[in-house]
C-alpha cells in the first residue's frame, strides 16, 4: 500500500516539476469547459501558468484514477500549491473520471484558492459541495466546517476567514439563509468572525428577498458581538427600516452612526430618500435634498431621480417637474431617467401634450430619448383613442432615429389594427424581420386581433395557422383572442370548435375564456347562444354571471341584465364593481335613473365595496338631470363610506348647482373643497364664473366680494392655472351680460395673446354683447372676422343677432327693420320646414338677413312697412326675383310675390296680419330678452325646428325661451369632466 502511494506521489511530483506529461495540459483543456459563471478577474487570471511550448494529448487514463486514493490526491494538490489553475485542473479532472472527492482533498484545494485569493472559483468549488451535499457526498459540511477551521488555521486568519466568507455567500446566493446565519455565528464561538462585507452581503439580499425582520436581527446581533458596522452596513439597516415603513426608526440610524463616529456617505442619504419616496413621502425626499445640498452635500443626479420618480408615482406631476427645474439651477443636467419619469407620468395621466412638450424639450438639451420613452408616448396615445396619431409619431420617430424595439413596434401594429388597417400592420411585422427583430406570441396576436376587428376570422385563423408554422406556440392569450373574435362575428360553431382545439392540445379553457366567449357572442348578436353557452358551463361563479351581465349591457338587453342582478342580490350576491360599474353606466344611458339608483342602494345594502367611480358617475347623471338633493344624497354617501371626493367629483357638483341657479350651495360646497386642501383646477374655476354670470343681478349684489366672478379669476390666476378658451368665454360672456362690452373686448384681445384661438362661442358672447347696446356694425364686423377665418355662424349667433335687432328698433323706435326681419323670420321657418333643413339653415341665414337689410335699405328708408308695400309693389315684386336665394327661399319669395301681385288689398291685409304677428313676438322676445343666452343651443333639430314653426303659425302659447333649451358652457363642461371619467 504504502509502495503504491509513493509511487502515485513521486509520478504526480515529478511530471510537473520537469514541466512535462499530462496534467499542464489536461488542466489547460478542461479550463476550457468550464463554464463562464466560474472564469475569474484581476486576482484569478494573474495566477495562471500558461506553457505555451508544451502542448500534450496525453490524458488521465482510467487505469490511473483507480489507483489514486485520497492520500495521493492531497499531496499532489499540495505539489500544486503554487499552480493554483493546474490544481484546480487536476481536481476537476479527477472528479469527472469518477474519483469521489472527501472531506481532505476538498479541504486541500480549498486551501489553495484561499491562499491565492480566488475568490469566483472558491465559490464555484463550495457551491457544489453545498448543492451535492443531498446527492450522497459522503460527508457532512460540518465535517468539512471542522477540518477547515483546524487545516486552515495554520494559513492564518485571512485564509480562514475567506473560506467560510465564501461558504456563507454561497449559502445565501441559493436563498439558504438559516444555514447562513447558523454558519455566521459558529464562526464566532471558534474565535473568529466573517468580515463585515459578508455581514453587508447577507443581510442586503435578506432584505431583497423580503426577510426585513431577519435582516434587522442580524444587524441587532452584530452590535451585541460589539462587531462595528461600517458605512454600508449602516445604509443597508435604513434600506431594511425604510422597506418595512418605520420611517422614524430608520431616521433613528443616523443618530448611531452619529454616535458611533461614522459620517454618512452618499449612499447612506440616497437610500434614505429613496425609502421616504417609497413610502410615499417624496416631499419630504426632497426636503431632505434641499437640505444636504444646502450642508454642501454631493448630491447627484441619480438623487434627483429617485425624488421626481417617486413624485411621479404619488400623480404629484408639479412638483416633479419643479424638482427637475431645479437641477438646472444647481448646475445639474437631467438624464435620460429624470426626464423619462416625468414623461411617463404624464402619459399615465393622458396628458399628451405634455409629454411631447417634455420629450421635445429634452432632445433640443442634447440628450437621446430611448425605447421605453418612445413606448410610453405611442402607448399614451393609443389610450386617449388617437391612434392614428400614434401611428405618425411612431414614422416621426423612426426618422429621427431614435431605436424602437420590439414593445414600440407592438403598439403601433395594435394602433394599426384598430385603424382598420391591417395590411398596413403586416408590413410592419415584416419590417421587423428585416431589422433582425423576432416577432413573438404578443405580435402575432395583435394581429389576429386587428383581423379579427376588421371582420375577417378566417384571415385570423390563417394567420394562427401560420403562427404554428414557424415554431411560435400559441398561448391562453392567443385563444381567448381568437374565441373573442370568433364570438364577436357571430360565430359560434366555431367557438365551439376552437374551445375543443383547445382542450386536445392540453390547454384547458380558463375562466376568462369563457367569459370572453359570453359578452362576444352577445355582441355578435347571438344572444340566445350565449344564454345557451352560460348555461351549459358546470361550475359558473361570479365571472360568469358578471360576464352574462356584460353581455346583456353590450347587447342593450339593460333589462335583462339588471332582473340578473337583482336575482343575485336576493341570494346575497354580490357582483364585481366592473360589472355593477357597467350596468349602472347603461342604465344612466337609457335614462333609468331609478333603476340605477335602486342598484347603487342594493350595493349599499349588501356592503359591497362601492368604487369613486360609480359615486362619481351616479352624481353626474344627477346633476345633469338636475336632481340635485339626489346627487347631494350620493356626495355624503361617499364621504362616509371613507372615499374622498376629487377636483372632479366637486366641479361636477359645482356644475349641477350653478346650473340650478343655486349659488349659495355652490360657494358653501367650493369653500369645502379648498378646505379639504383639494385644489380648483381651470375647469372648476370656469365653471364657477359662468355660473356666477347666470344669476340675476340683484342676487350678484347681495353676494359677498369674494363670490364675484373678477374674485375667482384673480385666485385662478395667483394659482399660476392658465385659463383655456372656454374659461375665457365664461369671463367674456359675464362683461357682456354685465354691460361691460370694454372689458369683454380687453379679455378677448388678451385670449388672442396668450396664443389661444376664440371659437364659435365665443365670437356668440361678444356678439351678444355688441348686439345688446345696438351695435349691429360692430356685431357684423365679428361675424365676418368669423367668416374669414373659416368658423361657420350657428343658431346661437343667429338668436344673437335677432335680439340685437330688437333691441335697435326699440331704441329708434321706427319700423325700418321690421320688414327685412319680418321677410328674413317667414323665409326661415319655411326653410326649417324642409327636410335636413337645420344644417342649411344655420349655416345661410345670417349672410342672406344682411344681404336683406342692405339691398331693401332704399325702398324702405323711414316708412312704415306697410306704406313700403301699398307704394312700391310692384318695385318689391321685381326687388325679391333679383335676389339670389337658396330653393327654399325662392319658393317663399315666389309665393310672397304672387301675393302682391294679386292685389293691393290682400297684400295689404297680409301684412298687417305678418305684422301683428311679429308685434306679438317682438313683445315676447322683449320681455324675455334679460334671460336670452346668446351661449344656449338647440336641444336637437326638432326643438328648433318647432321654435321657428310656431312663429310661423303664431301660437302664442309658446315662448321662445320656454323651449327646452339647455345652456350649453355647463353643458360642455359637464361632457368634458364624464369622458374624462369614461362616465
């Protein structure tokens, strides 16, 4: 025996002594297998001894490792020690014929990799012991724990405790932290201790891995060994407190390291910023900014980051731009990050033209945009339903250069696809493959969905079919898509087939599959199916029932859905919000106020978890209906159930009671708002002043200064909130009703200024204003300012215009105008009369009255109109076919002048009977003219259309102001605020 070993002992000696045979060589070719995970930097590749003179095939035959035992393999490890690659060569290679490494020859090569400071392969080597451990190793790593410590204290301290460093990172890189920790403090009972970078290791990825409490134990326990905790390990126990939310204790570390005379660094005061912003208290993050920067603290840009990114997160989208400001008045330049951050909060708002402002503003600073910025504007487009210009912005992109991947390029192909345009889609998938991109599952299923929306299933199929070809394999997404599609076109047999296709290619149909199939074939018109298919399911649960009631909204079966509901609910049932969201919307569609209330006090009822959304739109559909004790009723009861109101909740109520006139509960509800610190924004603030503009002005009188509309606008503006056209058409219309033309024309100019456009309405409320002095000149100089810059004159302007004249011929009193008005008011109630004559009719009359009162102004002159037609008939009679009128128009003339032709006397009586009519009409108008709304429009075609008509017949029980004419600013107003709640 003996014999033998000094035999294996000398030939391992001798061949690497004279640098010759085979273990150099074998050690260098099985280096190279070993995998990357394992290579070594700086310290580890300075140790290797390449002889690149010698190269030998010779290999360890078989016969040979059956003659080695572990005595052998020592000392030639021991042989190797200043050859650290050729030993771990050796030990690897031995271990691949077969030989079973003990306890001494791993403790023999770990000897060697401490020694040498390779620290990667000292990993690599314990790593396997510790994984192999349950495949029948052969010992215990207590064992080898044992012969370490006793081998290894002949090293010295540094080899020893590198070694079990090694072993504890090991443990704790496979997620085995109780070994580690049992390990951590055995080391301390033989005398000595890890160092403190392990500590720092184990507990950092305690903390990653969600064992906080562990990680504080461990730092508890490391003062209690009166072990000192560096700087690092400082910043890693605030990081623990910060992911538990104990703030204050993290706070408390400073005051240790204080104490224990270790200063902050860098990232000490970065991880704690970056907890405070976790925790939703990045004001005060940026408070403690300020505050270091203020002590001459190196703050960075990555600081910067972590408070704006955590503003972002909170919608505080304000302040984090104020805070990315202020890096460039420190001398800071924002990165790619900070200005990403910002932009991606704003299109999570929707807010789309900030976002480009922002994405603009950073290119022209010389800094590059990537993919995920480009990802979030496209996507921010998609979500505000522009498309199209999604599309554009993605070809702008594109030619600036900007990279997209393969997220960018989803997104527009989904844009595409819902655009209708799905050729269009597939060359963009093609363009993909051109660019080396590999379309996945997610590209090929968008586009089985725009095939799908465009109404061709078996193009989808066809590409599904080519989707397998090509090795991509379908997921449950890609089939529910393609149950989806099939459904929704009415397709149920091949639902049906797809749902067996399904199950034999081992893809059970999920919940969500079968509640897509319910609502698309109820959207396909197959109700019936769907019924059928509902009931066929064996274990149905809320999502199905939620999805029947879905079906039956889309398919404006409300009645239906609601009986399902109600049938629920007497069992104790209770839907999910989306579902009780979704029938609550199509009932407030189809005007069942009743039913949808009954379904908000069911939900009450039953304690159902009511979401802001439901209050906010049942308090909309209210308000709009002008049940304001109702919305009121709903307001409290979303207070008390803990949900605080937002701006728009309040401006939708605001809305509802200045629409009532109710301005006292409009100022009492306003104070309360701005006293639960939730601030006004441009609408609430417009919607306040044209409220104020409504009342009556002896109530405007009564009301303190601090109700008044100028009050309002003065705040709006110390809030820095820039008025939009709408707001100033509020403002404007106020001076107008006030008799304040000159300050109506200040606001107009100053809205022009301000880069802003006056549309329609606005140009009405001015008008309004000049035709309420009599200022006719004035009111037609704007009319055709509106002309020239392309903005057709509606009804509005029309009813403008008519009060206008009114107003000019009492205060002349004469009857110059009544003949053109009379003529111009006959002609257009038989041009309403015509079919589609509305959009004709607002679109001619104004220009055609003008034309009328400046032609005939010769013939009529100062005469009474009847003098006018006694005297001149026949003249008239001439006048009237030389006009150029539309059909309609000289139909009415052409009856008007047979008229006069017929006869003096029956054209004479026709005109007193016209005038009397328009005597009774003027008197109405007149007495009306205080309430007339120059902003007011036609509730539909047929309100105006029998406002017109009624004149004709002079019905005197209708009154123009008497027709249901809602007003519309609110009326705008309230639309914007429910679409932008998709209520």
């Amino acid at each position: 025996m003996g014999v033998r070993v000094v035999r294996l002992a000398s030939y391992g000696c001798c061949s690497f002594l004279k640098k010759t045979l085979f273990i150099r060589s074998n050690s260098i070719s099985a280096l190279a297998q070993l995998s990357p995970y394992y290579s070594d930097s700086n310290s580890d590749d300075s140790v290797f001894l390449h002889d690149n003179n010698h190269t030998n095939n010779t290999d360890l035959g078989d016969h040979f490792v059956e003659e080695l035992d572990t005595f052998g393999v020592t000392q030639t490890l021991n042989k190797l020690k200043k050859e650290p690659a050729n030993a771990l060569s050796f030990f690897r290679q031995l271990k691949e014929r077969g030989f079973k490494h003990d306890v001494w020859t791993y403790m023999a090569i770990i000897r060697i990799l401490c020694y040498w400071g390779m620290d990667r392969r000292l990993d690599s080597i314990l790593s396997e012991v510790v994984v192999q451990k349950e495949l029948n190793l052969g010992f215990e790593i207590s064992d080898l724990f044992e012969a370490l410590v006793e081998g290894l204290n002949a090293e010295g301290p540094n080899s020893l405790v590198r070694a079990f460093d090694a072993l504890i990172k090991v443990y704790v890189t496979l997620g085995r932290f109780d070994e580690a920790v049992d390990t951590l403090f055995k080391t301390k009972r033989r005398g000595f201790v890890p160092r403190m970078l392990t500590f720092n290791f184990l507990m950092n990825r305690m903390i990653e891995c969600g064992k906080i409490d562990m990680a504080v134990a461990i730092y508890q326990q490391l003062k209690r060994l009166g072990l000192s905790p560096n700087v690092y390990t400082y910043g890693i126990v605030i990081k623990a407190f910060c992911r538990k939310g104990s703030l204050e204790e993290a706070a408390d570390v400073f005051r240790e390291m204080e104490e224990a005379g270790v200063a902050p660094n860098d990232f000490t005061y970065t991880t704690y910023i970056t907890g405070l912003c976790l925790n939703g208290r990045s004001d005060v993050g940026y408070k403690v900014l300020r505050a270091l920067r203020a002590e001459n603290v190196t703050v960075d840009v990555f600081t910067y980051f972590v408070v704006i990114r955590g503003l972002v997160k909170e919608m505080k989208l304000k302040e984090a731009w104020l805070v990315l400001n202020d890096m460039e008045e420190v001398g800071l330049l924002p990165d790619a990050d900070c200005y990403g951050a910002l932009i991606q909060g704003y299109c999570g708002k929707g807010d789309i033209n900030k976002s480009l402002a922002l994405h603009n503003e950073m290119i022209s600073k010389g800094i590059k945009t990537n993919c995920m910025i480009a990802s979030s504007i496209l996507q921010c487009f998609c979500q505000t339903g522009k498309a199209s210009e999604a599309v554009e912005q993605f070809n702008s992109f594109k030619e600036t250069g900007i990279f997209l991947d393969e997220v960018s390029f989803n997104i527009v192909i989904d844009a595409l696809c819902k655009l209708g345009k799905v050729e269009e889609a597939v060359c963009l998938l093609d363009e993909m493959k051109i660019k080396k991109m590999v379309p996945d599952v997610v590209h090929y299923t968008t586009l089985i969905n725009g095939y799908f929306l465009q109404g061709k299933p078996s193009d989808a199929w066809d590409l599904f079919e080519e989707m397998k070809e090509i090795g991509l394999k379908p997921d449950i997404v890609t089939y529910n898509v393609l149950a989806s599609g099939f459904a929704r076109n009415g397709l149920a047999q091949e639902v049906l087939g797809l749902l067996d296709y399904m199950k034999a290619q081992g893809l059970e149909p999920s919940t969500v599959t079968h509640n897509m199939v319910i609502e698309g074939l109820c959207m396909g018109g197959k109700v019936k199916e769907a019924e059928r298919f509902f009931r066929s399911l064996v274990d149905k649960g809320l999502d199905q029932y939620a999805a029947m009631v879905n079906g039956y909204c889309e398919s404006n079966n409300t009645n239906d859905a609601y009986e399902l509901f109600v049938k629920l609910s007497k069992q104790g049932v209770v839907m999910k919000m989306t579902c009780c969201l979704k029938l609550l919307s199509s009932l407030c569609m189809e005007g069942k106020l009743g039913r949808a209330l009954s379904l908000f006090e069911t939900m009450l009822l039953l304690d159902g978890v009511l979401c802001k959304k439901m209050h906010k739109k049942l308090i909309a559909v209210f308000c709009n209906a002008g049940a304001m004790r109702k919305a009121q009723w709903v307001f409290d009861a979303m207070a008390c159930r803990g949900l605080t109101p937002d701006v728009i909740t309040y401006t939708i109520m605001l809305n509802g009671y200045c629409r009532q006139k109710d301005w006292q509960q409009a100022c009492d509800l306003f104070n309360d708002m701005k006293e639960k610190g939730i601030e006004p924004d441009v609408i609430t603030y417009t919607v306040l002043i044209d409220g104020h503009s409504k009342i009556k002005s002896k109530m405007a009188r009564s009301l303190s200064n601090t109700d008044d509309a100028m009050t309002l606008w003065s705040e709006m503006k110390e809030m820095e909130l820039n008025p939009d056209v709408i707001c100033y058409t509020a403002l404007i219309d106020r001076y107008c009703k006030s008799d304040n033309i000159e300050e109506a024309c200040c606001r107009f100019r100053e809205m022009i200024d301000a880069g802003l456009e006056p549309d329609n309405v606005t140009y009405t409320a001015l008008i309004y204003g000049y035709c309420s002095r009599g200022d006719i000149d004035s009111a037609e100089t704007l009319v055709n300012e509106m002309s020239n810059k392309g903005i057709e004159p509606d009804t509005r302007t029309m009813l403008a215009i008519q009060h206008g004249i009114l107003k000019a011929k009492k205060d002349s009193e004469t009857d110059a105008h009544v003949e053109p008005f009379l003529v111009y008011f006959n002609c257009a109630g038989g041009y309403m009369g015509d079919e589609g004559g509305l959009q004709q009719f607002q679109m001619a009359p104004i220009s055609l009255f003008c034309d009328l009162e400046k032609k005939w102004g010769e013939y009529l002159g100062a005469e009474s109109a009847l003098s006018v037609v006694e005297a001149k008939g026949d003249s008239l009679v001439g006048h009237i076919g030389s006009l150029s009128l539309p059909a309609a128009l000289r139909r009415e003339s052409g009856h008007l002048s047979r008229k006069i032709i017929m006869g003096k006397a029956r054209i004479t009586d026709k005109v007193k009977e016209l005038q009397s009519r328009v005597t009774a009409l003027e008197a109405r108008l007149e007495g009306e003219s205080s309430s007339v709304n120059p902003l007011c429009s036609f509730a539909s075609p047929g309100d105006s259309s029998r406002f017109l008509s009624s004149a004709e017949n002079n019905a005197p029980d209708v009154n123009p102001t008497a027709v249901n004419l809602p007003e519309p600013v609110p009326e705008n107003f309230l639309r914007l605020l429910m679409s932008e709640q998709g209520v």
